[in-house]
C-alpha cells in the first residue's frame, strides 16, 4: 500500500497539469468499475526520490444531472478518504473564491492531512491571490506553479516526512510481534494497537545519563508495550508504539529502547545528534534534565531546536529523589528556565524520579495538555476583538506621523499555532510589538509551552 496523496480543488486550477507533472506518462489503474472511483484518475507520482500514488478528481466539468457543486463534493470526498494526504490547490491568479471554501470546509472536517497549494505562481501577478490563501485556515500556501514546475522542492519537502511516517507505521503494523509481553488470559499487548486514532508522537531527549531509558523503562513498566521496537524511521532513530496510561503513544529514540528490546546485546547511548533527529519526529518533546546538573549546553541546545521546529515542549527534571531541599531547588530550577530559555515561556516544569516511578502520572497530564495546546485553534472573530482591545491598551507605533493600523488577524495554523496579522507597514512593527501580542495571545487564550508563531503582512 503506498502512500497516497490526492489532488483537489475546483476546476480550472491546475489540478490535471499537476498530476500530470507528477506523474508523467506513468499513468496507471484506471478503475472501469462504473460509479466506484471512475472519475478519478489514479497514478503513480515521482518526485525527486520519493515515489507516491496520485489521485485527480479530473473531468467534473462534464455535464450531468447533477450539479456541478454536488458531483465536486462527492467526488472530494471519496478522493479525500482514499488517501493519505490531501494538495488543495488553488488560483493564485484568481484569488480565493467561494467554491474554494466549500473545498475548504470538507478538507478541514475529512483530511488527515491538507496541503495547500497555491497555482499559477510565477512571477508576480499571483502575490495577493497566495496571501488570500492563509484566510482559509490551513496554513502556508505553498507556491506553486504546475506549468513550469516551480515549487516542487517545496512539495518534496513536507511529503517526505509525511511518507516516511506512513511506511513507518506499514511497518510496524506489519512486522512480527518481538518481545511483546503475554498477560495472564494469554493476550498480547499486540491486540490494543489503536488503529482508528494516530498515536501521540512523543520524544525524550536529553544529555546522556539524565536518565532517558530509566524513564522509558518505567514508562514501559508500568503499561503494556503495543507494538516491537522498530528501526528503520530512520537510519538511526526507532520508535515503539505502546498505550501509557491509555493514550496510544509512540515514543521516539532512546537507549532504553533498544535495551528493553534487546535489539542490541550492548547498551549504546544515542547522542545529542539522534536526540536532534527524534525532535523532528515528534509531537511532544519531553526534555529531561539531570536535577543535579540542569540546563547544560546540551539541554539548551534540544530546547531550542523543539522551540524552533515549532514542538510542543515538557521540561522534565529528573533524580528528583535525590533532593533533599525540594522547594528550593524547584524556585531555582524555575528562575534559571526563564532566564535560559525565554523562547519557551510557560512550558510545563514537572519533577519526576525515573527510578522510583513518581511523578509519571503528571508526566503523562503534561505531555497530553501541551499537545492539547498545540493543537488549539482559536476562532476568527473571538481574535479579532482581542487585537482591538491589545491595540486600544497599547497602540502600535506610528513611524513619521502616521500609525501602523492593525487591520484583521486569523489563525492560519496549529501544530503549533500560527496566526497571521494584516497591517500597514509591516515591515516597521518591531520585534517588541509581536512579542508584546504573542505574549497576549499566550495568557489571554491560556497556551503556554507552545511556540506561537506570529507574522505581520501587509494587505497589498
Ligand atoms: P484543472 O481543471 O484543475 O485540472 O486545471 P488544468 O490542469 O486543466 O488547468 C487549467 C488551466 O490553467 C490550463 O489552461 C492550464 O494550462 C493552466 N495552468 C495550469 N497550471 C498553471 C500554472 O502553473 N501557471 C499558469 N499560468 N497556468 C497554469
Ligand atoms: P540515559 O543516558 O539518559 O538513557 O540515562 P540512563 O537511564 O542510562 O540513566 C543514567 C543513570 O542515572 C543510571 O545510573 C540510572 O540508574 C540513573 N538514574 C536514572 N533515573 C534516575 C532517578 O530518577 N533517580 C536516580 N537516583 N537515578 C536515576
């Protein structure tokens, strides 16, 4: 089963010119089964080193006696659930119009996965039909042009771990079950793996010997292992799915791993580079500092790297039974975090003794409520009131005599959030005054721990 990506959007965008970019003459399972998946076109894509199956939902603008609307959606939606991810594709020449939302609207409530992209932009005609693409709420546009192939480094870019997450999961859905745990009723752990929902993607990283496989094992202990070890996401990373504490998890990268999985006879301490590898993979960083020396060059460096891949993040202090003076080194613990990484303000700080298993309930309420927050999406309107009052308390500049207007605000991502601010001269807000917002925007609408991202742009 390859992975599956489908191209849609309303007619006369480009769709067909895409698909058959990506495609070429490789053109492939033409279904003849009447009323099944006749209009789709289906085919086997290439880009770069990637190789994908394509679906085009091609030919609606033939007549029947249905309407053009209900046939586009019907046929939307039976390409969306086909496939893995889904190119919404757009005129960037001829900006949004309503049958886009209508697209919209299905891919938001359908896919998995939506990518948006922008046709038709070469050169610069096309610059306000792209800005016009973030109203829609599925995040950067990605500029495109199928005509003359622009944009498809881009493409590769956000497929590749997209595809590389799929044959993952194929892979461990197919693999044998390795050293999984038997219960007493003779039930494999194997019979839990959660199918319908993605498990949570979690990595803990940290500076060797801050005690990362400890924690696993614990983790491990406490709750059955739902799938084997698996190598292979990518040379050097694995993962193992299992449910901790009821939530399907899959836990990326750590010595422990391979300790429990007996996947090597000799221990072999990953280092910062894997650490780095894993915070590409997942969801949640847990970082976990040693108590007796936090915040080493190390810890800062994956915190920051979570911080700018845009993760959800959890400190996690570890040893913490060693500690005699617990609220002291708490109250320092937490001043040395906002003076070392102010980037990260209001992520969880949770103590945690791998050793003796405490504190991993807490762990656990940390990582789902910071990939809560991660995921949360704040509505238009409810934005738009905020700005006002954020700009009555405290107005923007006004360069040369004439204030900077904050004109409308939306939230053009989650995962982590993004939002995007239209205003007159961008270019002239400083950097205080998004701190200033996102700072708002963190307390006002309760996301701590999260990066925010917040652009300025100007309408024009
Ligand atoms: P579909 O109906 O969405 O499948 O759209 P088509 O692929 O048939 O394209 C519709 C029209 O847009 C055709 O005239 C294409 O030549 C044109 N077109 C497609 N891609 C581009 C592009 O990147 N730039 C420009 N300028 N025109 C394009
Ligand atoms: P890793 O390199 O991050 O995987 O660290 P390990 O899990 O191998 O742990 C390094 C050392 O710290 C080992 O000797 C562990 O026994 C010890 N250790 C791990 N967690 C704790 C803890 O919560 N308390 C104490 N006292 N020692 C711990």
């Amino acid at each position: 089963m390859s992975f599956t990506l489908a191209i849609v959007g309303r007619p006369n965008v480009g769709k067909s010119t895409l698909f058959n970019r990506l495609v070429g003459k490789r053109l492939a399972l033409v279904d003849d089964q009447p009323g099944v998946t006749r209009d789709l076109r289906e085919g086997q894509a290439r880009l770069g080193d990637l190789r994908f199956t394509v679906i085009d939902t091609a030919g609606l603008e033939e007549a029947t006696d249905e309407s053009l609307q209900g046939r586009m959606r019907k046929l939307t939606e039976r390409a969306v659930d086909m496939a893995d991810a889904c190119l919404f594709v757009i005129d960037a020449r001829a900006g949004v119009l309503p049958a886009d939302e209508v697209f919209a609207d299905i891919l938001r409530r359908r896919s998995a996965h939506v990518i948006l992209g922008a046709n038709k932009a070469e050169g610069t005609a096309a610059e306000a039909g792209v800005l016009e693409g973030y109203a829609l709420g599925l995040g950067e546009p990605l500029r495109l042009s199928a005509e003359h192939g622009e944009g498809m480094g881009e493409l590769h870019a956000i497929l590749m771990p997209l595809i590389e997450a799929a044959e993952a999961q194929a892979a461990e859905e197919e693999a044998p079950p390795t050293d999984i745990d038997v219960d007493e009723e003779g039930e494999t752990g194997l019979s839990h793996t959660p199918t319908a929902a993605r498990p949570l993607q979690v990595a803990v990283v940290g500076r060797p010997n801050a005690g990362k496989s400890t924690l696993i094992n614990a983790i491990l202990g406490e709750d059955r292992l739902l799938t084997g070890p698996e190598a292979g996401i990518t040379r050097d990373a694995i993962s193992l799915t299992l449910d901790w504490q009821g939530t399907p998890t899959r836990i990326f990268d750590t010595a422990g791993m391979r300790k429990k999985a007996k996947v090597q006879d000799k221990v072999e301490k990953l280092s910062v580079a894997d650490g780095l590898r894993a915070v590409k993979f997942a969801e949640v960083v847990v970082i976990l500092l040693d108590a007796q020396i936090p915040f080493e060059q190390q810890d800062l460096r994956l915190a920051d790297l979570a911080e700018r891949e845009g993760r959800a993040v959890v400190v996690a202090v570890n040893k913490w039974d060693l500690e005699t003076d617990r609220q002291g080194k708490l109250r320092e613990l937490k001043e040395e975090f906002a003076r070392l990484l102010p980037q990260l303000r209001g992520a969880p700080l949770v103590t945690v003794s791998a050793k003796t298993g405490r504190g991993l309930d807490r762990l656990h309420e940390a990582v789902l409520r910071a990939h809560d927050v991660w995921n949360r999406r704040v509505p238009t309107a409810k934005l738009n009131r905020w700005l006002a009052g954020m700009v009555e308390m405290h107005p923007p500049p006004a360069p040369g005599g004439r204030r900077i207007r904050l004109r409308y605000m939306t939230q053009v991502k989650t995962r982590p959030p993004g939002f995007v601010v239209m205003c007159s001269a961008p270019e002239k807000l400083a950097e205080s005054y998004r701190r200033y917002l996102v700072g708002g925007l963190r307390e006002d609408f309760d996301m701590p721990g999260t990066p925010i991202r917040l652009t300025f742009r100007s309408q024009s």
